[in-house]
C-alpha cells in the first residue's frame, strides 16, 4: 500500500510538470498571433491543488535530502522550507508536509514550538503517521527535563503518552521503549519499566541512535545496552535470578564490556553469591576469551576481595602476557600506559598483602619496563614509605622524582598530602595552589586537594574556605570537560557532587553541623539515591548521636546500591553499635576490615566493638593495627589513649 501510495505522488508530479510544460510551449507559440479576448480564470480543483501539494513536497524532499550527503547549505534548507511551506498551503491535510516542517524545525532550526505545531496538525489529519507520532514524542522528551534532571512530573506523562503512540504504529521502535523505560524508572514506575525495558531487549537494533545518547548523557541504544538496563531494573526490585540472566546476556554480548562484568558482580552478590560463585563466573569468562582485560581485571579485584592475593596477582600477569610483554623495555605509549596500570595494581596488592619485598621487586620492574624516567616506580616507592611511617623519605622520592616530571600531578598532590601529615599544609597548600593556572578543570581539582590537605591537618575552617571555592568554580569545570568530549560515556563524575562531598566534610570537622547536612541534602535533591551522600549523612549522624534510626536506613541504602564498599559497611555497622546491636555491628565491621585492611577507622570502630563485647585481646589487636595505619594526629591520639585504658 505504500509503494502505490508513493507511486501516486510521483504520477501526480510528472503530471504537474508535462501540463505545465505544454502550457509554456503553447504560450511562444502564439505570442505573434492575435490573442482573443481572455477567458475568465478558474480556480483549481482540489484534486490539482493536492497534486501541486505532492510536488511541492518532493521537491522539499530533494533539497532536504542534502541532509544525509553533507550538502545542506543555509540557502538549500530555505528552500525545502519554502516548498514544504507551499505544500501545505496547497493543502493542508497533507499530513506528510507538516511532519516535513516539523523535522526541519527540530533537527536544523532548534524550534520546539514549530516542531511540536507541526507534529500535532499532521496527527490531526492522519493519526496513524510515524514521523510525527516520533517527532512529537522527541520534542515532549526534550521539554520534560529529563535530560537536565529535572523532570517535570506532567510534561513526562505527556511524553510517555507519545512514546506509547510510537509504539503502538512501531512495535519495533527500540529508541521508543529504551525512553519509555527510562522515564518509567524516574517516576518510580519500576515495574513499568522493567517490561519497557524487556520490549527494547527483544527489538532489532536501531540505526538511528544519537537522540537517546544526547537525552540519556551518553547511554548507547544497543541489544547489550538493553539486557544491561532491564538487569538493573530486574536487581533495584530484588527479582535477582532474572537479573543476572539479562546481565549475562549482556556481558555475552559485549564481554570486554567493564560496567557489564560489575554490575554481573552485584547481582551474583544479591543473589547470596559468595566470592566464590562471582570468582568461578569470571574464570568462566576469561577462560573462553584468556584477552579479555576487563574480565581479568574484575577477577583480579574479586580474588583480593577475597583476600586471596596471589590469584589476584596471577590474573594481573595474565593481563602482560596477553598483550606479550615480557622483561624488555616497552617502547610504544599505549603499551606503556597499560604496563602502568598492571604493575601499579599489583604492588597495591602486594602492599594489601604485606609483602614489602615483593612491592620492591615490582617497582625495580617498572623501572626496567618503563624507563628511569617515568614517574611511576617513585610514586609508588613514595606510597611504600608512607605506609611505612617513613615520610620524610617519602618526599624525599617525590622531590627528586618531580625534578624529572615537575607536570605530573599525582606526584605533586601525593608531596603536598604528605606535608600536611608531617604538620606543614600551609607548604603543601602552597604546592597545589602554584598550580593554580586559570584552567577550570584543573583550578578545581587543585581546590579540593587544597581543602583535602587543611582537612587531613584539622584546620577545618581553611577546609571549608577551599571546598566552597571548588563549589563555586564546579560549573565552569563541569562545561570544559563537556566541551573537551570526555562525557561522551555518561560515566563522567558530576563536580559539584563532588565538591560538596568535600565541603560537607570539612562542615562537620567545623562544627558546623547543619551547614554540613544541607550540603548533603543538595545532592540528595538532584540524586535521591546518591550512596556516597547518603552513607556520609548517615554516618555523621551516627557520630553525633542523632536520629539513629534515620541515619540506620540511610546507610543501609548505600550499602544496598554498593555491597562491597567497605567504607559504607563500616558507617554500617558504626550505627548498629551505636544503637548498641554489637552482634550486628561486629558482622559488618569484621566484613569491612575483611575488604579493606588498610583502614584506621575500620580498625578502630572494629576493636570498640570487640571491647564492648568484652574480647579484649581482639580489641587491643585491632586498636594496635589502627594505630599502625593512622596518619591523623588527633586519630593516633585517640587510639593511643584506648590502648593505654585511658579512654
């Protein structure tokens, strides 16, 4: 039916054209002759106005067409305008040439009200025309919010509504049901949206996939994207053994795929998976395809994790042998860059592991791999030291090392951290602010380091000053990284997020309790489920004793959105101490000391537990480790004072 309808249009403009090519013939013909007297006009039917209209609208179509070949110009796109603008003068029922207007005005005019207009009139006529039931839909889906995060509640209905009606005349719209699951899981609709989203998952892949990257802030519209949304969907409600059948589907579908294998991770774990079962799938994985590097690095995290370190190790190695690296230098820069990495994981583990010697062989490793030069090998020598206690040997490596790479940032930022903790982060401020260059990206994460430092040293006050100069640079920041093309992945951290987290902190360390609460609750506004703020929240409640049982379920989200954070198992069990469940708390703290034992913290709130609970040799064992990682004056105090039975 389609092919006769356009086979008509193009009858109805050959028409056109040969009539009026006969009527200018037989107009030169006779210009000498006598001319009689003129007949009185008449005006044309409907049938050759809608014929005129067709043409008219073909014509359009031929100057639009440079759209798709490179070749529109301003003067060719005033021209398809100005046909398609003819065409439904001709006749305005003519719903195609409405939707033509409409799409001009929405992909080259940026005009959402000619867009919208034009979209509705086509559906008045004809209700059943995809082009404008999409059309119309994009424009509501752009005037929701949704894309900016701030959706507005009745324009989302509206859009979901046009979304539906795409659906409806195309079953197979992947962009459609991708969007409609989206909006559902903004509302909260979650069950609305887990079907939207097994619809996308069980479509043909779109072609046309720029609008829901642009609208999503990067998400692909792909099958593996689909699995891995109707996964997440599937985990958020607890319907975990369908979730991890989707999530696979994905991984199957992209293996190399990092954000696939974690979220695999999660949901083994939420489905009473141990590390065992997460280990034993990612050695599935890997097994099959012995190069995928982010298999192995998920398996090389899960295995220390597990604590089991020389497998973590292994599955690291493997990583360098993949790629053929061997014990000769690595000459060509993207081979330096992943020896880089590979190697800087394995010392972390063997430090996590307490095997200096083996750190030290490591480090002699990346010298002879990467080069003398290469800052690498001190950055981690530096880390050594520290951890060791030996901080004026620390910056001793830095220094040395940024007379070869005085540029490097890590190495600048590790010297000026260390000064604070050696008591001189007025020194260490003055390192990072040299750096300060008038680039906002850059400004900015020197400002948090600023405050990071005064933060560490207990001035709190100069913590805040910094923290609230971040806040006020992080949209300048935010709009350069932006513009630089590194959001692409809608992976990028949010910045003002990020400064607030700060600022919070160092609100808290002030006194300044509400100050530091409101701050929170600005990102929580804009990310209700955001884990960080809601773990930090909770936590300070907890320290101040104040409504426990809030802060309780606070944490206890962020512990759900991120199981294996040892820092929110932690504030985790802290609360449950706190409200003087030790059995509980003693659980999760054990859990977090488990996952991270470098941690003061965790081994300080860890022996209060094992005190209360009367086992004082396990308390004075963690107290004593806490103490060996302390780096804070007023924290080794404190821990001292325990192990002393002072406090």
């Amino acid at each position: 039916m389609k092919n006769q309808f356009f086979s008509s249009i193009l009858a109805a403009s050959v028409f056109v054209s040969v009539a009026g090519a006969r009527t200018q013939a037989s107009e030169q013909q006779n210009a000498t002759a006598p001319q009689p007297s003129a007949a009185p006009q008449t005006t044309p039917s409907t049938r050759e106005r809608r014929a005129q209209a067709y043409a008219k609208l073909l014509e359009g179509q031929r100057y639009f067409v440079g759209a798709r070949t490179g070749r529109l110009t301003v003067e060719t796109l005033r021209q398809a305008q100005k046909a398609f603008e003819e065409a439904v003068r001709l006749d305005p029922t003519l719903a195609e040439a409405h939707t033509a207007l409409g799409e001009l005005a929405f992909f080259f005019l940026d005009d959402l009200d000619v867009a919208e207009r034009e979209a509705q009139a086509a559906l008045r006529v004809d209700r059943d025309n995809y082009g404008a039931a999409r059309l119309l839909a994009r424009v509501l889906v752009l005037r929701s919010g949704f894309r900016e995060k701030k959706l507005d509640n009745v324009m989302a209905e509206r859009a979901i509504a046009a979304l539906r009606d795409v659906t409806r005349l195309n079953p197979s719209d992947a962009e459609a049901w991708a969007l409609l699951g989206e909006f559902y899981q903004a509302l909260g609709r979650q069950q609305e949206a887990i079907e939207a989203f097994r619809r996308w998952a069980g479509v043909p892949p779109s072609i046309d996939t720029r609008f829901y990257q642009i609208v999503t802030g990067g998400r692909e519209l792909s099958p593996d994207a689909a699995a891995a949304r109707l996964g997440e969907a599937l985990l958020k409600v607890g319907r975990t053994a369908e979730a991890i059948s989707a999530i696979r589907r994905a991984v199957a579908l992209e293996p190399g795929n990092r954000e696939y294998l974690a979220l695999l991770g999660r949901a083994l774990e939420a489905g009473g998976g141990s590390d065992t079962v997460l280990i034993a799938e990612l050695q599935r994985i890997v097994a099959s395809d012995p190069t995928n590097i982010a298999a192995l690095d998920l398996l090389g995290r899960s295995l220390a994790e597990a604590m089991r370190y020389d497998e973590a190790i292994e599955a690291y190695e493997k990583i360098l042998r993949a790629r053929g690296v061997g014990d000769a230098p690595v000459n060509n820069d993207q081979d330096k860059q992943l020896v880089s990495w590979v190697l800087e994981r394995i010392a972390g583990l063997q430090r996590q592991a307490g095997k200096t010697s083996g750190v030290m062989a490591t480090i002699e490793r990346m010298r002879r791999l990467l080069g003398r030069d290469d800052p690498t090998a001190d950055f981690q020598l530096a880390l050594l030291l520290r951890e060791q206690g030996k901080r004026a040997d620390a910056l001793q490596v830095l220094r040395t090392a940024r007379l070869r790479n005085p540029n490097q940032p890590a190495l600048v930022r590790l010297e000026a951290t260390i000064l604070g903790e050696l008591g001189r982060p007025d020194e260490g401020a003055a390192l990072l602010r040299a750096r300060l260059k008038g680039n906002p990206e850059q400004d900015f994460f020197e400002l948090l380091s600023i405050a990071n430092v005064y933060l560490q040293a207990g001035r709190a006050r100069e913590a805040v000053e910094e923290a609230r100069k971040a806040l006020e640079l992080a949209p300048q920041a935010q709009a350069a990284r932006r513009n630089s093309g590194d959001e692409e992945s809608g992976q990028q951290p949010d910045f003002q997020t990020q400064a607030l987290i700060m600022l919070s902190s160092a609100q808290e360390r002030a006194g300044d309790f509400k100050g530091s609460e409101e701050s929170l609750r600005r990102i929580l506004a804009k990310d209700p489920n955001n884990a960080t703020a809601l773990n930090n929240l909770g936590y300070f409640l907890v320290e101040r004793g104040e409504r426990l049982e809030e802060a309780l379920e606070m944490i206890k989200r962020a512990v759900q959105a991120e199981p294996t954070n040892a820092s929110f198992l932690d504030s985790l069990g802290w609360a449950y101490f706190k409200l003087g469940r030790l059995a509980e708390a003693e659980k999760y703290l054990v859990e977090a000391a488990r996952r991270d034992p470098t941690s003061a913290t965790i081994q300080e709130h860890l022996g209060d537990v094992y005190h209360k609970l009367g086992k004082t040799d396990l308390a004075r064992a963690a107290w004593r480790k806490a103490l060996s990682l302390s780096v804070e004056a007023a924290e080794t105090a404190r821990i001292r004072a325990k192990l002393d039975g002072k406090k």
